[in-house]
C-alpha cells in the first residue's frame, strides 16, 4: 500500500511539469491509481485487513512502474512545437473515412432490425450480431466496432472547422458518431460516454479559448455522466432498447444512481474487482488465456468455443482484464507487463510527432483504457494492441522521413 501511495504522489509530481499531463501513460496511471485508492476506500469500513490487499498491491504498484517508465526520455517540450498540427494534410483522411463510413452506416442501417434496437427484453442482445441477425462479415465487424467508429467520427467532428470540411463531411460525421451514442446508450454498454468524451477531448484541444468553447464542454461532461448513470440503471430494467432512453432518465432520479460511490465505484471497479477475484481459485484452459490476447474475431480464432471458461463474481460483474492476467499465471503476467510498456511508449511517442494524429492514434488504447477495469480482457484488449500497432507504423514513418530529409540537406 505503501509503494502504491508513493507512486501516486511521485505522479502528481510530474503533473507540475508543463505539458505532462498530455501522455497517454499518465493517463493511464491516473485511471489506475483512482482505482486502486477507490479500492481502499471500499474496505475501509470492512473486515478486510490491509494486508489482505497484497496481491492487488503488487500488481497495480508494478502497473504504476510501467506506466511512468514509458515516459522516461520523453521529449515532452517537443509538444509545444508540434501542437500546429497541418489539419489540411489530414483533411483527406477525414474525407475519405467520412465517406466510406457513411456507405457502411446506411448498408448497417439498411440490414438490421429497428424494432429489434427500439424495444426488446434481452440484457446485452444488442451487442450480440448473432442475436441481432447480422451475418454478413463486413457488417458484422461494423457492428462491433460502433463504439471505436463513434468515437473516431465525433473527435474529426469536433475538429473538422480547423480541416475546412464541406458541410456534407460534417454531417456524416455527425450522423454516424450521434448514431453510434444513441445505439451504445440503448444497449446499456458503459463504454457509450466515451463517445461523448471523444467530442468532449476534440473540442477542448483544437477550439479557440471563448466562452462558447467552455460551455459546450460543461454540456459534454454532464453528458458523458447522464449517459454513464443511464447505462447502469437501464441494465436493472426489464425492457432494454433505444426506446426505453428516455424513460429510464426519467425514472432514474428515484433510485441511487446519482450517488457518487456508486458512479466512481463502477467506473473505477478494477482494483476491487482484482481483490475479490483474488479470493477464488479459478482454472482456465491454456487455449482460452492464449485466444484472450487474440486480435481477431471470434470467426476467426473460434474463441465462443472457450466463452464458457469466462469467470464472474455475479451475472453482472465479470472478472476484470487485470483479474485474469493475475490468474493465467507468471508467464502471461510478464507478456501483459511488456506489452504494456512497449504500447504507451509507443503511443507517447505518436504524439510528441503530431498531437491530432497522436491522439487519433490513441483513441482505441484509450477505450481499453477505461473498459479493462470492467471486462475480461478478451472483450477490449484488441483495442490497444490496434494502437499499439498504428502508432509503431507512424512513429517509423516519421523516423524514414526525417532520416530521407537529413540526407536530403546533406547533399
């Protein structure tokens, strides 16, 4: 406990310096330390001895370590210097994504069921592409990437006045990312604020310090916390579906949704979801850890075949990322912990070269930042291995073209 609470502090230190806070790897040592402070704070009134909590210390301290080593060497004032991004240059990709998302989002929109998505009685069906009746590939892999795909849209969305978008540009984004919002939020998935919180991320670094600016942002975050406390108490409700949104906003406000152990304690779950996990022993087979770091879908590598081995403390509460990982044993633990440093040290890097094209990069590491402390780490670990791969790729081609321009200037 000790070394966790000296790690917190040794970060906030760091915090001081100018521009640090930009890093993907603070980021993640900032969620991490509220969730494991969050599991502190849950047992203090409890039975619970400290010395109970050694496990989840260790491995949330060795989390901390990591996180802050991808930040040594770090140019971090090079930021400052990159932070004119050339939005001209990245106005191309936004067209081309803006229009070829489009296309799918009419096709999706074209091959599902809207009586199914309006209304039905099933807790997660929506997120189910079996259950929902998609069985083309391509639309299949649309629908499970809604969530990456809204977040994507609203962040060039928010952007999209610095990359002199047309209007049309402007409202597929729009259309696309609000469409992504709404489906998530009916579906009852947790991971729907942080399409809003994309927006909320686009519109704080790339618009102009005025008063709209900041009260579109206050707008934004009592939105990414309406849609978080709508999520969770939607999942208690007989009926699920985008037609049930407005009705579970209205009957919410008698229940303790808005209580604010229980928001923190759902959204900073994963210490305390280690620790009472810690308490079982649990078997898996060595094909389910190994399908667990798997990027491909479930067509491919046949992981539904292993669906079975996936542990939960109850229906609504599975083991988290960091749960399973602890449970595969010593060799997947270090596997974990090197990926981890090689990832947001790439990701680091990424964006010191360019701070839009960084964060864009980013954008999937940081779903798996928040979803890791609810989930199995099959469901969102692809996300950041998706970065990892994107901002390696990136941060190379930035490494070949200021060595071709250093020769260039030589000769």
């Amino acid at each position: 406990m000790l070394l966790s609470l000296f790690l917190i502090l040794y970060f906030l230190f760091h915090l001081n310096k100018k521009y640090w806070w930009y890093l993907p790897s603070n980021h993640f040592f900032l969620i991490n330390s509220i969730s494991l402070l969050n599991c502190y704070y849950l047992i203090y009134d409890s039975k619970t001895k400290y010395y109970d909590l050694f496990s989840t210390n260790i491995f949330y301290s060795c989390i901390l370590i990591i996180s802050i080593v991808s930040s040594i060497n770090i140019n971090i004032n090079k930021l400052k210097k990159k932070s004119e991004v050339d939005f001209r240059s990245m106005s191309v990709f936004t067209n081309i994504f803006a229009s070829l998302n489009f296309v799918l989002f009419i096709i999706f929109c074209l091959n599902i069921d809207f009586k199914l998505i309006f209304k039905n009685n099933e807790y997660l069906l929506m997120v189910n592409s079996e259950k929902m009746g998609i069985s083309n590939e391509l639309l299949s892999m649309y629908h499970k990437s809604l969530i990456l795909n809204g977040m994507i849209s609203l962040f060039l969305f928010g952007s999209s006045d610095k990359m002199n978008l047309t209007l049309q540009k402007k409202i597929m984004l729009l259309l696309t990312g609000l469409f992504s919002f709404i489906f998530n939020l009916g579906a009852n998935s947790r991971a729907s604020g942080l399409i809003l919180a994309s927006l909320f991320l686009s519109v704080m670094l790339f618009r102009k310090h005025t008063l709209a600016k900041y009260i579109i942002l206050t707008i934004l975050i009592f939105g990414v916390l309406l849609s978080y406390t709508v999520v969770i108490y939607g999942r208690g409700v007989d009926l699920q579906g985008i037609g049930q949104i407005l009705l579970n906003i209205n009957d919410m406000k008698y229940s303790n949704v808005f209580d604010d152990n229980f928001i923190i304690g759902n959204v900073f779950a994963g210490a305390w979801t280690f620790y009472e996990a810690d308490r079982f022993n649990d078997f898996y087979p060595e094909m389910y850890k190994i399908l667990s770091f798997s990027p491909f879908p479930s067509s491919i590598d046949h992981f539904t075949d292993y669906i079975k081995y996936e542990k939960r403390l109850h229906e609504y509460i599975p083991y988290g990322a960091n749960s399973e990982i602890y449970k595969f044993g010593l060799m997947y633990i270090g596997l974990y912990f090197f990926l981890l440093y090689v990832i947001l040290r790439q990701m680091n890097k990424s964006l010191i070269h360019n701070k839009l094209v960084g964060y864009l990069l980013c954008a999937p590491g940081y779903f798996y930042f928040i979803a890791n402390q609810q989930y199995p780490l099959r469901n969102y670990f692809r996300f950041f291995l998706l970065s990892g791969l994107l901002c390696f790729v990136y941060n190379n081609y930035q490494k070949l073209r200021k060595h071709e321009g250093a020769i260039f200037r030589r000769n």
